[in-house]
C-alpha cells in the first residue's frame, strides 16, 4: 500500500536539503526576489512564512536569537528584524508570490521568479491591475458586435 510524502526530498540527503533551503530563505530575504524551481519554490514559500509569523508573535529576543541561528547572514536577520517585521505585521500570510516564467533550457525543469511582497511591490502590482482592466473594457459597437481590447467578436443574440 503507497503512502503520501510528507515532504519532498529535492534529490539530497537531509542535512545537505536543510541547508539549501536555508540558503534559499537567506538569499530570498536579502534579495527579495530570486530564481529558482517550482518545487523549490513551495518549500521555499511555506519556510519564509512561518518563519516570520514566528518571529512576530515570539518576543524580540527570542525571535532574534531564533533568526541568528537559522539564517546564514547577519545582514538578513537584521534586515527581518527591522524592515519585514514592521511591513508585514498587519498581514497574516500572503508574504510571498510566486510567477511561472516557463521551463529551464537543460533539464526542462519549471522555473519561478518567488518574491517578497512588500507595500511599494503592492502598489506597482495595483495600478498595473487598475490599467489593465481599463484596457480589457468592452465598448459596444452596433448591435451585434463588440470589441475587446482590440479583437472584433460577434454575439448572439437569444431569441
């Protein structure tokens, strides 16, 4: 009888797999936004998100010794510590998004651009979406046609 993974193995053993991923959160924290695989990714997201509602809801001590210990930079722990802490202290999860960006050349392998959502992102993100519904409105031409964002449709009409 199979049984379900718990979790996914990425291929190396558990002390070499606990390291990537704390490079990974290391990396994505002091970067904000990296390349990796999909799969990466899902460990990745699930990691920095508990992470910091650890690291909120735990005193300042206890979640700064906490971030020395796991992250492998100084700089990154301080960088949670003082700046996503604060931006991050209203939200409950949503911390991380993740945007396909299609398969790697060698190994065909899907690749994700996972990013930390900060309120300047969150703005960008916002009024590209404001701009893009503008653009997909659809203005009635005549009776039985409508044009979409350029591309000249037909509808039926019940009778």
């Amino acid at each position: 009888m199979s049984k379900a993974i718990l979790n996914k193995k990425l291929g190396r053993k558990r002390d070499a797999r606990n390291m990537l991923v704390r490079n990974l959160v290391t990396s994505l924290i002091l970067h904000e936004r990296i390349k990796t695989t999909a799969i990466k990714a899902k460990i990745l997201k699930s990691r920095i998100e508990k992470l910091v509602t650890l690291a909120k809801r735990s005193n300042k001590l206890m979640a700064k010794r906490f971030l020395a210990r796991y992250l492998l930079d100084k700089n990154a722990s301080k960088k949670v510590l003082e700046v996503l802490l604060p931006e991050f202290k209203d939200r409950k999860s949503g911390i991380v998004r993740t945007i396909k960006i299609g398969p790697r050349k060698g190994d065909s392998a899907d690749m994700v651009y996972i990013e930390l959502l900060l309120s300047k992102k969150i703005k960008e993100i916002k009024s590209k979406s404001i701009k893009l519904e503008k653009d997909n409105k659809e203005i009635p031409k005549g009776k039985d046609q409508k044009i979409k964002s350029g591309v000249k449709t037909t509808v039926k009409q019940k009778k």
